[in-house]
C-alpha cells in the first residue's frame, strides 16, 4: 500500500474525504496535486501536506484540461487520478428538483468523469499505466428517496467504473471506485435535510457499524486501490460503508 514515487490528483480536495484521500496519500509517499473549486481550501491542504494547489471547475472542459496542463507541468507525469469532486440536492420530491440543480449535480457528478478521462486517459495510454478512482456513493447500490437525482448520479458513476475498466484494461489503466456512507464532510447537512441528534440517530441505526465514514477511512481505501498492492483489481465499486448496502 504504498505510493512512494507515485504522483496524484484528487478533485475536491480541498475538504471532507478528498482531503482524507490526499492526506492518506501524501503519507504513503506521493505527490499529490489537490484541484478545488475552492483555491484557498486547496492551497491550505497543499501546505499540510507537501502538495501543489490547482483552482479547476471540474464541470468546465477547458479548466479540466488547464489542470492536465498545469499536473504535468508541475509533476512530470501522473499515476493516480482520483474523480472525487461532487455535489447533491436537497432532499424533496424528484419532480420538485429544479432543471438548473439537476443539470449542476449531473454536470459535477456525471460529467466530470467525462471530461478528465477526455484530459488524461492518453496520457495513461502513452505510458502503459494509471489508475483512476471514482467516488461514488452508497446512494448509487442502495437509493434513499427524495435524492433521487444524486442516486441517479452516483450508479451513473458506477456503471461508467465499469465501462472504463473494461475498455482500459488492454491499455494497463486500472479503474475502480469506492461507496461511501455519509460522514462528516460538507455534503452532510444535504443528505439528511437538517443535522440534528434526532435525525444523526436514525440515520446510523441503518449503518450496522454504528458510525458515519470519515476521510481516514476513505483515504485508506483509496490508498490501497490505486497502489500496487490492487494491481489484480480493476472495475470494483468497493463499498465503504460499514454494512450499510448488507
């Protein structure tokens, strides 16, 4: 599980589990460029960490492929992209979600996959090697209602894991994701609609362990899928999620 020499992006690293997934990474002996929406977020981790900080709007084809640039430029080469980037909806009826916050979680959570494998899969074919890793979601194995369209979403994800890995296999790129249950990030408040005790309680009496994800656990899994430890495993949705999908 260890990733010394490896260089890495990880798309919405700024905060929750993809600062757990770059911090996992950094610690096993990576480079790890940290691409954020939020700049500053992004330049604070970088700092932790020993990273570089880029600015992208991974919804946007031209700041993906101005982060391609920019990695290269910094880094040389790069091993391991991780897709983590994402957004929901507020709970409420599928037909109550507006066209405008369907087409964002769709652009961020669905397009994106699309437009950094466009940016970065030659790069991995020229080099015979990569690994790709999709955060999708729980959400995309076992859907809860009135999130309809970030279920949708997130099996999306899943599924284009699998397209690709079966597609890239021949090219020597490795493509896997990982399921969280919700934790302690950003995205929290959304899921449940408001955070409080009442609310918390019921939603860990489904998660048979008994307590949310959180980004050691995410950045653990995702270390061990992108180092050479996985080099067999390839188009794996592996759920981290404490029995919740069970």
């Amino acid at each position: 599980m260890q990733l010394n020499s490896k260089t890495a992006i990880v798309t919405g690293g700024a905060s929750g589990f993809g600062h757990g997934i770059a911090r996992a990474f950094a610690d096993a002996g990576a480079k790890v460029i940290i691409a954020d929406l939020n700049e500053d977020g992004a330049k604070a981790v970088a700092q932790e960490i020993g990273g570089f900080a880029v600015q992208v709007d991974v919804a946007n084809a031209v700041s993906v492929q101005n982060l391609a640039d920019l990695a290269l430029e910094k880094l040389g080469h790069i091993d391991i992209l991780v897709n983590n980037a994402g957004i929901t909806h507020l709970p409420q009826a599928l037909e109550e979600v507006s066209e405008d916050e369907f087409d964002h979680v769709l652009a961020v959570n669905a397009k994106s996959v699309y437009l950094t494998a466009r940016s970065f899969v030659p790069h991995f074919k020229s080099r015979k090697s990569g690994a790709i890793l999709n955060i999708a979601s729980t959400a995309g194995v076992s859907p809860r209602p009135r999130l309809n369209w970030y279920n949708a979403s997130k099996g999306w994800m899943i599924t284009a894991t699998k397209t690709m890995a079966i597609e890239l296999a021949p090219n020597g790129i490795r493509v896997n994701a990982i399921n969280p249950v919700a934790g302690e990030t950003p995205l929290l408040k959304s899921f449940m609609g408001e955070d409080t005790p009442e609310i918390r309680a019921k939603f860990l009496s489904t998660i048979p362990l008994g307590r949310f994800s959180t980004a050691e656990d995410m950045g653990a899994a995702a270390t061990f899928l992108c180092s050479d430890a996985a080099s067999m495993i390839t188009g794996v949705a592996m759920e981290v999620d404490g029995g919740r999908c069970i």
